[in-house]
C-alpha cells in the first residue's frame, strides 16, 4: 500500500483557527449582521477610512455595553478593510 505523503512547507498553518473557533463565530455574526442589514456585499462600496472609524468607535465603546459584541464589530470592521486592501 502506498503511504500518504503531502509537503505543506511554506504553507500557512490554518489550523490556528481551531483554537479561536468562538472568537470567529462571533466575527462571522457581527457580518452577517451587516450583511443582513445593509446588503452581503454592500461593504465593498465602503472605504477603508469608515471602518477604521467604526472599528475605533466599537473599541471605545468596549465597558459600555456588551463587550464581546464590540470586539466582534471591531474585528469584523478590520477584516473588511483588509478585505478592500486586497482588492477583494
């Protein structure tokens, strides 16, 4: 029998993603929050300086209210800034 062999040098680890599975979970709501909000791809119309703004507001508004909700916004906000850096 033919042993399995597959070369993943170089290649990024996704298995980190494992150990912050609820920490994404909660990401994934925070867009899908605005997705069902202002429309799924609605964000690509948008500019980095508007998430960092909103990102920035949610991080200050951490202690006020719902803290995971905030850091899940922020995130969310920062992946789609990444999201238009890339082209995406």
């Amino acid at each position: 029998m033919t042993q399995f062999k597959k070369d993943d040098t170089g290649k990024t680890d996704m298995s980190y993603i494992i150990d912050f599975a609820p920490e994404f979970e909660a990401i994934c709501k925070a867009l899908e929050y605005g997705g069902n909000k202002y429309g799924r791809y609605n964000w690509k119309n948008g500019t980095p300086e508007r998430y960092v703004a909103a990102a920035i507001r949610h991080l200050m508004s951490i202690g006020e209210s719902d803290t995971g909700d905030h850091l899940a916004q922020a995130a969310a906000n920062i992946i789609l800034i990444m999201g238009l850096l890339r082209g995406k």
